[in-house]
C-alpha cells in the first residue's frame, strides 16, 4: 500500500498527515506516508484543492482534513 498526502506544507496538510498516521495506527498498519508538496506533482494528480491523500495512486479526497475514523475507513476500503 502507498498512501500519500498532497500539501504545499500548510497547517492543514500537517494535520492531515498526523491524522492519517493516526489512522494507520487504529488499523495495525504499518505504513510508510510521503509527503508529496512539489506543486507540479500535486497537479500531476489533477488535485486544485489541498490537502489532499492519495492511495495506492488514487485521490481520495482534496481540499479537506477528515477526522480520524473517517480516514481509517477511506484507507481500509
């Protein structure tokens, strides 16, 4: 699994980072998460709206922090 979080490094991207670590946490998965904030690769995903995650390749979500069992849910299914 590749999980990433798509941010120029706000104060909104660093919270989704610790709360998407948190989630991984709550699911017993130990995984690595990358810190995408090069501007041209974010676009690359087609995200205009960060933060954003990123699964496996796939933007689940841009523009918005969810809690953490939202994001526990999101990464498990």
């Amino acid at each position: 699994m590749k999980i990433q979080v798509l941010g120029t490094g706000c104060a909104k991207c660093s919270e989704l980072s610790t709360r998407t670590e948190a989630a991984l946490k709550q699911l017993n998965l130990e995984v690595t998460v990358e810190k995408v904030s090069d501007i041209r690769e974010i676009m690359a995903f087609g995200v205009m709206s960060t933060p954003a995650l990123v699964v496996d390749g796939k933007v689940c979500f841009a523009g918005r922090v969810p809690n953490v069992d939202e994001l526990a849910k999101i990464i498990a299914s």
